[in-house]
C-alpha cells in the first residue's frame, strides 16, 4: 500500500469513526461487524427503539418514560460495542470487556459534566445510522417490513 492510498485510508476512517477523548487518550468508536455482533448492544437498541415506537404510535407516556428510565442500562452496551472495532481484541486491546467500558464511561462523565446519558445515547445512535449499523443487524429491514403489515392491518 502506497503513502497515498494509507493517508487517504487514514481520513476516511477518521471521518468515519466517532472519536472520545478520555484519560488523555482518543477513542474511536464504530458500529461495523464487531458491534454487530454484540448481542447485548443490539438487543439494547432493538428493545429501546421498539418501545419507543410503540409508545409513540400509542401515544403512551408511561411506556415512552418507562424506556428513558432504561437509557443508563443501554448506553453501556452500546459504548462497549462501538469500541469493540478498534480497541477490542482484534484492535489494541484496551477494551476487552463489559467492566472495562464501564470503567471509561465512568471517566468520560467526570471529564465531561455537560454529558448525561441520553445526551450520549444521540451521540451513539446517530453513529450507528453514520455506519449503517441498523441496516447491517437488519433492523432497518424489519422495522419497514412491520410498518407495511401495520397498514395492511389498519386498512383492513
């Protein structure tokens, strides 16, 4: 690979790939393969945006309070996830487990008090449609295929 064709990979990832600084150290985090197969991150956003949908169309103020209570114990696996690509056992290995993100998401609050755990979980999710994250778990298939047999329902 040429100086040019690195650089320029270089940016692209750069670009692609949020970036954290904790402990005076950068963390780059991305939703590709490796977060897909988190089971505990996907089951966290699937559960979360299921019952945020559903108490939407239901316009239901319990059940949409009832999943925000539910944020602290999602972002967790959703930060974990996103660091598995390049700081997990196939990246540097800084991250190789659940209790060692929890560790920096406990670093990156106290450096960050501007920050709250819905306010991250945006940050999370809108990387997750950056890295097409949805698509790549299917979850963009399913939820259009539930909403054509809602219509096929409610027309009925």
């Amino acid at each position: 690979m040429s100086k040019l064709q690195k650089t320029s990979r270089d940016i692209q990832q750069k670009l692609l790939c949020m970036e954290l600084r904790i402990d005076n150290k950068t963390y780059k985090l991305e939703y590709s393969i490796e977060a897909s197969l988190c089971g505990d991150c996907t089951e966290a956003v699937s559960n979360f945006m299921g019952n945020f949908a559903e108490a939407q169309g239901k316009k239901d103020v319990k059940k949409m309070l009832s999943g925000i209570t539910n944020i602290p114990q999602s972002v967790l696996p959703m930060f974990y996830a996103g660091l598995l690509e390049h700081h997990g056992e196939d990246g540097d290995r800084t991250v190789t487990s659940l209790n060692d993100a929890k560790t920096l998401l406990k670093k990156y609050f106290k450096e960050n008090k501007e920050e709250n755990f819905y306010s991250l979980m945006q940050k999370l999710v809108e990387q997750m449609g950056n890295d097409g994250f949805f698509n790549q778990i299917g979850l963009e298939q399913i939820t259009k295929m539930i909403q054509a047999k809602t219509e096929e329902i409610t027309k009925e």
